[in-house]
C-alpha cells in the first residue's frame, strides 16, 4: 500500500514539473467592412456617327472600256495541253513501257541504262555547243560547207593599203555579190583615211585593237571601234551577209568617212 501511495505522489510531480504553457491559439472572427464607393448608375454616354455618307457610282463607260483590255482578263481559256506537253507525256509513256519490258531481263536492263546515260550526256553537250554557237552568231551549216569567193585581186598578208584603188575594188566585189569582201575593203579604206589624216601610223603588223587606240578624240575612237567590230564578225567570223545587211555596214562606213574628212 505504501508502495503504490509513493509510486501515485512520484508521478503527480514528475507530470507537474514537466507540464508546458497551454499553446491553444484562439482565431478571432474577421471582420468584414462594406464597400463604401459610390456606383454611379448613370448610363454610358454613347457617340453618334453624323458623318454625311456619300454614295459612288461607276463610270460605266471607264468599267466597260478596261474589261476589253487583254490585261484585266483574268479568265484564261484552257486548249488542251500543248505538243511539247503532249510530247513529253507520250516519251515518257514510251520509256515506262520500254524499263517494264526490259525489267524481266536483268541484262538488257543493264545495256538499256547505259545507253539512256550516254545518250542524255551526248544530247546535253551537243545543246549546250548549240547555244553557245546560237548566241555568239555562227552559223552551223558555215562549217561544214564555204562558199567560194572570187578571188582577189591581191594577196591578203600582203596588203598595202596605199597601193590599192579602194574605189574600184569595192565596186568589182559588190558587183559579183562578194559582200564580205567588200567590208573588208571599206575596212581597209578606212585605215588609209585615218594614216593619211595623221590619226594613226599605219603599219602591216599593228592590230587593229592598236589603231583603235591611237585615236585620241574620244568619239571618233568609239565610232572606229564599232566599225572595227562590225569587220571582224563578218571576217573573221565567216558571216555571210546579203545585200541589204551590207547597205546598212556601208552606210556606218561612209558616215564615218565624212566625219573623218
């Protein structure tokens, strides 16, 4: 009995001694206070458009007049496609034809590649020789065939332009339709003009770049330069050229023969 009485009193103090604050927190209740702003029941002020709407009317005759001109047509009639695309379907319906036959034998399949290889290559180079040749002006069929010249009255290397009757010459080859032999004369004549006049110094292994350069008045050099171009693409450069393109070269070479006088 006395156990349990001192054993009940040693845990009454050992519970008081360690006892802590109460830490029961009490929330207050929060108080709400009333918007107090005043709300203006007023109804929006609403702005009305007076702007004075003026109504347009077409110029018919103006309307009319740009629906007959091609530019405002829009509308495009469809003809069919056109032979190059009819072409070009039909090629390559061919070719697809021609693989599938030549798919169930793996060696004409082979030998059909090859040759559609160098086909394309031959047919690529010889396009782009053919614009090359089209844009620089010569005539394909020139080089494998020449028209004879009559001859001439002197050897070319050694032309002498102080020993030659200009006049005479000029008309012999214009007579016997030998035009560009004639330019080549018009050529030379004015060369002798332009030495006689002290403008150049003539010499049999000057080019004609050289003379060009001699000259020292700005507009008659460029007027000889045109003139030394019109010569060297029909010289050099094989040109047949007919009757009326020669009247046009000998009207450039007469007009600067006067303005060289």
């Amino acid at each position: 009995m006395l156990r349990t009485t001192l054993l009940f009193v040693f845990l009454l103090i050992a519970n008081l001694c360690f006892a802590g604050p109460d830490t029961t927190t009490v929330l207050k209740k929060a108080v709400v206070k009333n918007d107090t702003v005043a709300v203006s029941k007023k109804p929006a002020a609403v702005i009305t458009d007076t702007t004075t709407v003026e109504q347009r009317s077409l110029d018919t005759v103006a309307l009319n007049k740009y629906k007959k001109l091609p530019e405002f047509k829009y509308e495009e009639t469809y003809n069919g496609p056109s032979w190059w695309t009819r072409f070009w379907r039909w090629f390559w319906e061919w070719l697809s034809q021609l693989l599938g036959r030549a798919g169930k034998h793996p060696g004409a399949m082979s030998a059909l590649f090859i040759f559609l290889k160098y086909f394309f290559i031959v047919a690529g180079v010889s396009a782009l020789v053919f614009l090359i040749m089209k844009l620089s002006g010569i005539n394909m069929l020139h080089l494998f065939r020449k028209k004879p010249y009559s001859s001439l009255a002197y050897a070319e290397s050694v032309e002498n332009i102080h020993e030659i009757d200009f006049e005479a010459e000029i008309e012999n080859a214009i007579a016997v339709h030998n035009y560009r032999f004639a330019v080549r004369l018009l050529y030379l004549r004015s060369l002798k003009q332009l030495s006689d006049n002290g403008l150049i110094n003539w010499q049999i292994n000057k080019t004609n770049t050289n003379y060009v350069y001699e000259l020292s008045n700005a507009e008659q050099r460029e007027a000889f330069k045109r003139l030394t171009l019109q010569f060297e693409y029909v010289w050099y450069g094989d040109f047949l050229i007919n009757g009326e393109i020669f009247k046009r070269i000998n009207a450039l070479f007469n007009t600067f023969k006067s303005s060289a006088e």
